[in-house]
C-alpha cells in the first residue's frame, strides 16, 4: 500500500480569491518478475477536501528490460 499527501495554494488572478487544497493519494502498488523483465502495476485513489472536487482513480502499467 501507499499514501502520499498535497497541499497547495492558488491565487485566482483579477478574483483575489486563495484557494488551499489538502489532497490525499491511497494507492497499491504491485511488481513481479516476467519474460526477463519488470511489470509493475499501480492503482491509486485520489481525494480533495473540497466537497466541489470529485476524487478520481488512476491506473498505470509499466514494463521494464535491462539488456
């Protein structure tokens, strides 16, 4: 498993509005050993504090050879 935290600031130009995001990434990352190389695989779950931003799922695979 894995965790990973964000915070951020912005400034929305000609609004004066600062905006602050706390965002946090839960994930599972997997690797095995195949065809002389490396798959590995992540899946990761974002989520905002902001009740207006929608969390989002990510996905990504990876094939790796030393030669």
């Amino acid at each position: 498993p894995s965790y990973s935290y964000e915070y951020s600031t912005r400034n929305r130009m000609g609004l004066s509005i600062k905006t602050v995001d706390h965002i946090h990434h839960v994930g599972i990352r997997s690797a095995i050993a195949v065809m002389g190389g490396t798959l590995n695989a992540n899946i990761t779950r974002t989520f905002y504090s902001s009740a207006s931003r929608d969390s989002y799922w990510k996905a990504t695979v990876g094939f790796s050879v030393r030669m």
